[in-house]
C-alpha cells in the first residue's frame, strides 16, 4: 500500500535511502496486508499453565494499534519453539502467495512480556516465508529476532530454517550457525529484510537510527532451498514460551512487500562512489589466454584504491609487467601463502629480481618491508558460451583494498548483483564491485549476468602496510558462501572428471549391524567436551564415569530426553547406548568405530549433521572440506581425518575424500556439551543433500564420473600464443622504467 511506503520513505530519508524505496514507488505491486493468523499449537501445555498477556489465552491475537494502512501489526503469541520438526508459535501472513523474486521490510519496534518481567527464553518476533501456511511442519526461511531471559534480557537477530516438511530446523550462518547482530544484547527497534531471487534467498538486519534503517548488514546467503522455489508465503512470525508461561507481544511497523528483489536493501550502506576512472587503466591488454598484470613501485603506496588507481592512471614510477595464469599472488617474504587458494605466486616484481627455481628474494633485499610500495592492475578477457550464459559469481580476497569492473564488448560497464562479505558495490550505475577501506582482508563476492560473449575484466590493488596478496576467483550460479566448494580462480583449467561411488560397510553380525559404538557418559563429574581431543580424552579415560557399549546398522542418533526431535536429515534417530535412562544427560563422548569397504578407487561425498561437533577418521583416505557452518573445522592426520571442535550448534558439513580401493578403518567421535544433541553420517553425490544413511545399502552405488564446475575460459587469440610461451610459472621476465 501506498502509504505505509511513503512512511518508509519519509522515515528512510534522514539516513540517504529515500531514492531506494522510490524504487519501491515505482512499482504497482508493493503491499502491506496481512490478513491470515495461523496458530501452530506444537507441544500442548498442562491444564493449570497460567499464561500472561491482554488475552489470557494460549492462541495469538492481533493486538489493538494494528493497523495494516500503515503497515503496522501488534501481535501477541503464546506456542513453545518455531523450531525442530514442527513449530509451535504464530504466523500472520499475507493469503496471496510470492510467487517469484521479492523484497520485504519491517521494523521490529518492540519486544515485551505482556504479563510483566523478561520476555521468553528463545523467543522470536520477525520476518518468515513458508511453503504451506497451514503445515506446522512446513519448509520455511526466516530472519527473526530472538529473544532471552538468561538472567538479563539479551536479544539478537538470527536467521533460520527447515528445507524439507518434518525436517529439522536449522541456523544457517555464524556463530554456531546463527548470524550476530554484532552485540548479542542489542535491543529492539531493530529492522530486518528477506528476499528472494533467482531462488536464493538473503536476510538482512539494521541498527534504528531516528526511525530509518542505519547500515544493513547482511546476513551470508542460506542458498536455494528446493522446498521454497515455487508459490511461498510471507509474514511475521511471533512466538512466547508455554513452559515459562511467557507470551511475545511483538509490535511490528512499516511493513512491507514488493513483488522484485532489490539489492539495496541486503547490504551495506554506500561509503562513495566508484573508485577507479572511467577510461581503462593502462597495463598489459587482455590480448592473450592469460591474465596481464602491471606492477607500479617506486612512487610511494595508496590510501585507498582510489588513489591507487590515480597513481597507476599517472604512468610514472618503476613499471613491472607480466603473464599469468591467474591472479593468486603474494608478498613472497611476509606472507608466503594469503587467501582462499594456496600455491601463491610472488609478486611480478619480485620474481624478475632472482631465481624462480629457488626462494624468491624481494624486490629490494636491502628493503624488506619494500613490498608496502606496490600498486597492480590486471586485465584478462573471458568468454562466456552461449551454455555458460546467465549468472556468475567472484570472489576476491586481498590485502588491502581492490576495485573490480568488467565490461562487455563494445566497451560498456557491467552492473553487479549482489554482494557478501567486507566490501561492496557503490556506485550508482553498480559497475563496480570494491573493499574501499585503507586496510585488511578485503573478502568479498559480487554477482553478475552475463549473456553469451567475451568481456574484459580490470582488477585494481596495492599494499598499504603490512603484507600484501591479491586473489580472484568465480563459480557459476549465485554462489556468495565463500566456503562453497565450487569457487576456482579466474583462468583456471577445467577439473578433471572423477569417479564417485557411495561406500558399504562391513557387517559386525547377521542382524545388519555396521558399528560398535561406545558411550561415556560424563554427567556425573561434569566433564564437557567441546573439541575432538577433549571429547577423545573422555572416551579413553572415562574414570567412574559410565561406560555403554552397543552396535548399530548406522550413524543416526540422539540422545531421546534431550529435548531435541530428531535433528539432523533424517527422521528414524536411535538412542545413543546407554542414553534411553529418562535423564537429559548434557555431558557426554561416543565412538563409532566401522569398515568401510570401497569397490574401487574413486571419490566419496560426506554429510555430516550433528550437534554438537565431530571427528572423521578413515585410514588412506584424503579429505576436503567442501563447506561447514561456521565452527572451527579442519584437517588433521595428513588429511586423513576431519575434526569439527564445535562447543555447541550443528555442524552441517559436506566433505569429500579419494580412497582407494578396499577395506579401511573408520572411526566417528561426537559429543554433547549442552542443550541436546544428534549426530548423522550419509554418502551422497555431489549434490551433499542427496545422500543415504551410511550403512543403510548392502551394495555399492556407482555414482559414475562427474564432471567438476563449470570455469569460464581466458580467451586465447593468435597472438597469445607468443605470448605465452614467454610464461614460466605465470611469469614474463619484462621490466622498464619510466619517470
């Protein structure tokens, strides 16, 4: 409705953003009518539960004030937890359905317990979208603020979601898979954003400044979730405790709707205009199959990108070209190895100074810290086929700052998309993707459209002080998770095909069980664990903590008083050995020790699920680590073993690992330091969400060979081929120098 926008407008405009939600004026669909209050009913609480609030009831009620002309919506709601496999809680939402790209806002204006004293523990109040309204088990995404009376009322804005009807709920993004507003006792008014486009969805959470929203910060991307890519609905999600006796009592102002996605409302705000000038900085063209790199030195270091930019722009100074495969380069004395991809090349300039067969000196050995005095610009030209075409994914890390912009054939800037990470897009005409701050990692990724043709792309850095290293890299598709498993640098070959299989186990008995699991109970001395080792430490040494033994078909359990449903992908959990007491035991290590069996030499996707966190051992086999929620997860035993040492939160991680043919030890540790606990293992395809129970099969599945991601190629001309048979390890021994 009109005029609930133009009170966005009006309130937006003190803080810059009045031209964004006339973008919103534009258009004939924007909305603010939520006219349908369903009521989740989830655990139904005792008969003498009292409950506070206007109402006296267990049921929502939209409140008095509720004004929808205005998009204003006071709702009280009692429920238990819009979590696990169903919710218990409210949801008022619009009865016509999203059926494409969107854009909402609201302001969470305030949070109390209308019965007096904190509001519920872990309740929430904010943004949502559902796959079927009137399913209390139903696929959903949201961002809410949420709510605790841990001793003092705290408040925080998280995202969340369930991706399949009657799965378990999840917390996608940081700290133990939530996502921080930066103070975790931050209160309301807050404002919050969700959207949708090309089915990727993205949330979005800002501070209060006099009514508007200050900087939004973006929550990372959940990604596609297949369960919302049709006809959704959208609305506010409210929800009290019935075990405290707490209903939420949640005001909500200037929501609203628009049936388009608008990046302005999912990221930061401008900090400037674009950096580098309009015309193309000078350097080595993109003439061949390779990336032309210029290195300028002797001219004193940048501020910024803009001034860098100027200074390259100037052509004065010591000037250093060369060829390269890639951009993944590296002070070679300060900071061997930066970024997101290792094998860093040193800088161009250093490498004309000695032997590259052996260790690099740098630019001036009687300078080492010489390498703060160093600007870049790189250009490369890209093809996109007519089967590549649509949209495209970068990612840079740098220290420090970087520009990037690619135009099209007939000289014409690119606009971007989308943005995750430190920097951004500033411009008014988007053409520029930047980390404009002086200093640091610049870790950021940009999307772009790209129909079939051949672009040239430029790419600005420098160093401040410091270090200094520089990375570009893509993937197709909306991928801005920088932990995804498809990102490759820019002018990287085509992976090599694989050989994927999902892997049997050996029998233990005759009844189709695969595993011998141990349990140490250690509740009674109250010993946590919050790491592999600790966890590890408890199992071999348990002391007169209980000890359970058992076997099982597969890695699908929990501990059944904890509280928690099922967790996890699937819904069958078993009983952790020894756990079935009628106690929720928070202290707690298991083993699960197995033969895998490998029919032939190949390749293996792991999908791991569990909270709290894990240890994967496989003797011969070599891990990577695809993606992972957020926790500390790395490799350990020469790769053999993948340790997930989270304190609390699911882990979510998709690994992969080539074994070799035959049997092989493996050995799977999870613990429990709080709040409940599940822990699954599933094989899959490359898809990670497509996986079986492992042990759940009796004979191997050949997946067949797959092919990596798609890369866009560097295009090659004839010229480049002179070119490049200069290069030797992306280096082209060329130096002049100009004043």
């Amino acid at each position: 409705m009109t005029t609930s926008i133009w009170r966005v407008c009006r309130a937006v405009k003190a803080a810059g953003w009045c031209g964004i939600v006339a973008a919103i004026l534009s258009t004939t669909n924007a909305r603010a009518d939520l006219t349908v209050l369903r009521d989740y009913q989830g655990i139904v609480p005792p008969a003498d539960m009292v409950y506070g609030g206007n109402s006296g009831t267990s049921s929502p009620v939209i409140e008095p004030g509720t004004d929808p002309s205005i998009g204003k919506y006071v709702v009280s709601a009692l429920g238990q937890d819009l979590w696990e496999r169903a919710d218990a809680g409210s949801f008022l939402h619009d009865a016509d359905p999203v059926t494409g790209d969107f854009s909402a806002i609201v302001r969470v204006s305030s949070i109390v317990n209308p019965g007096g004293g904190t509001p519920a523990q872990w309740g929430r109040a904010g943004l949502m979208v559902r796959a079927d309204p009137a399913a209390d088990h139903s696929p959903n995404f949201a961002i809410v603020r949420r709510t605790s009376d841990g001793g003092e009322f705290l408040e925080s804005t998280v995202t969340q979601n369930r991706d399949a009807f009657g799965a378990g709920s999840g917390e996608p993004f940081g700290f133990g898979g939530s996502q921080d507003d930066g103070g975790f006792n931050n209160t309301t008014p807050q404002w919050l954003s969700i959207g949708r486009t090309g089915g990727q969805f993205y949330a979005a959470f800002a501070a209060d400044v006099g009514g508007a929203p200050g900087s939004w910060n973006r929550a990372n991307p959940f990604g596609v979730v297949p369960a919302l890519s049709g006809d959704i609905y959208l609305g506010l999600a409210t929800q009290g405790r019935k075990d405290q006796g707490k209903r939420q009592l949640a005001t909500y102002e200037n929501f609203t709707r628009v049936d388009e996605f608008l990046p302005e409302f999912f990221q930061a705000d401008p900090r400037g205009g674009n950096l580098l000038p309009a015309a193309p900085l000078p350097g080595i063209g993109p003439a061949s199959m390779m990336w032309g790199i210029r290195e300028v030195r002797d001219i004193g270091g940048a501020a910024n990108v803009g001034e860098a930019a100027s200074k390259i722009a100037g052509g004065t100074g010591t000037i250093f070209e060369g060829l390269s495969q890639y951009v993944n380069h590296t002070d070679p004395t300060t900071n061997p190895s930066a970024g997101k991809f290792g094998n860093d090349a040193p800088f161009i300039s250093d490498a004309h100074t000695g032997n590259t067969d052996g260790p690099v000196p740098p630019y001036n050995a009687a300078d080492p810290e010489d390498d703060q005095d160093v600007l870049m610009v790189g250009h490369a030209r890209i093809r996109v086929t007519p089967a590549q075409a649509g949209i495209w994914s970068f990612g840079v890390h740098t220290d420090d700052g970087f520009a990037m912009r690619i135009r099209d054939s007939a000289g014409n800037l690119m606009p971007w998309g989308m943005t995750d990470g430190a920097g951004g897009v500033y411009g008014a005409d988007r053409s520029e993707l930047s980390f404009p701050d002086p200093t640091g990692d610049s870790n950021t990724r940009g999307t772009m459209n790209l129909p079939a043709g051949n672009y040239d792309v430029e790419f600005v850095s420098y160093e401040n002080a410091g270090g200094a290293n520089w990375e570009v890299y893509h993937a197709q598709g909306v991928v801005l998770n920088d932990g995804a498993s498809n990102w490759r640098l820019l002018g990287a070959k085509p992976d090599p095909a694989k050989q994927y299989f999902k892997p049997t186990m050996a029998p233990l008995d005759d009844q189709g069980n695969h595993f011998d699991i141990t349990v140490v109970d250690s509740t009674p001395d109250n010993t946590p664990a919050h790491s592999v080792a600790q966890a590890r430490s408890i199992l071999d040494n348990p002391g007169a903590n209980p000890v359970f033994q058992g076997l099982a078909p597969v890695i699908n359990h929990k501990d059944p008083e904890a509280g928690v449903c099922c967790g996890g992908l699937d819904n069958g959990d078993l009983a952790w050995p020894g756990l079935a007491d009628g106690v929720d035991n928070e202290d707690y290590a298991t083993r699960s020790l197995g033969v895998l069996q490998m029919p032939a030499d190949g390749y293996v996707r792991f999908h791991i699920q569990s909270d709290d966190g894990f240890g994967l051992h496989i003797d011969d086999a070599q891990f990577s680590i695809l993606s992972a929620a957020g926790g500390p997860t790395y490799l350990a035993d020469a790769g053999t073993s993948v340790n997930a040492d989270y304190g609390t939160g699911n882990t979510n991680t998709v690994l992969e690992a080539f074994i070799p043919a035959g049997e092989h030890f493996m050995e799977f540790i999870h613990w429990d330091g709080c709040c409940g606990s599940y822990a699954e293992v599933y094989v899959g395809g490359l898809a990670g969400q497509d996986g079986m129970l492992l042990g759940s099969f009796n004979d191997p599945i050949d997946l067949g060979i797959i092919a990596g991601p798609q890369v866009l190629a560097l295009v090659p001309e004839p010229s480049s081929y002179v070119l490049a048979a200069l290069g030797f390890a992306g280096i082209v021994a060329l130096r002049r120098r100009r004043k």
